[in-house]
C-alpha cells in the first residue's frame, strides 16, 4: 500500500499524467465534426508540408502515416472531450478497438525498423 501511495504522490509532484478521449457516448455531429477535422487538417498539412506533391501515391509511407497521425490526434484533441488520468490509469477498451491499437502499434514499430538505418 505504502507503494501505491508513493507512486501515486510521484505522479502528482511530476505532473505526469497521459490524455484519454471520452468516447463512448458521442453524438453523430460531433464524429462527423472529427471526421471532417481530419480531413481538413490532413489536407492542410499536406499543402503546407509537402506541396510539390501531386498525389497521395507520390509520398513515402513514413511521411504519409506522420501526417495522418498528426491529424488525427490534432483532431482528437479540438473535437473530442478528453480527461487527464495518471499513468497507472487502466482505460478498458471494446475487442474491435483493442485489435485496432494493436495494429497500429505494429504498424508504428514496423515502419521503424524499416525507415531506421543500420550500420
């Protein structure tokens, strides 16, 4: 217990702490408000980073997946209503989104380990 409240305190005195986004209960104006959002701010970035670019097709896959998930998180954080929680904050998430994260955090350590060098 001792522990608990030490690690708890630490946290408190760090200020760390991580954002959730509150989901569950969302109305269908406020996805389409994100929706749209993303698309807004991924054509933004798009234009502003890589305006040579004439096609989607003419970006590397890295640069491709930076810009989207810069997108979407930007998006999140306007559109959705989140909540600071502690590091030892458990969120429980659906089977589907669950399989989802996953994928993404594959796709994030894949895409690493073929754009990093090697001597």
């Amino acid at each position: 217990m001792l522990n608990l409240v030490l690690t708890k305190a630490r946290l408190k005195q760090k200020s760390e702490q991580r954002t959730i986004f509150l989901y569950k209960n969302l109305k269908e104006d406020i996805w389409d408000k994100f929706s749209n959002e993303v698309n807004s701010r991924l054509g933004l970035y798009l234009a502003t980073h890589h305006p040579s670019i004439s096609s989607l097709s003419a970006l590397s896959l890295d640069k491709l997946w930076h810009a989207l998930k810069r997108s979407i998180l930007g998006s999140a954080i306007d559109s959705l209503p989140f909540q600071h929680v502690s590091n030892t904050h458990h969120h429980k998430y659906p089977s589907e989104l669950t399989m989802l994260i996953a994928i993404n955090k594959f796709l994030d350590r894949l895409l690493f380990k073929l754009t990093t060098s090697r001597p």
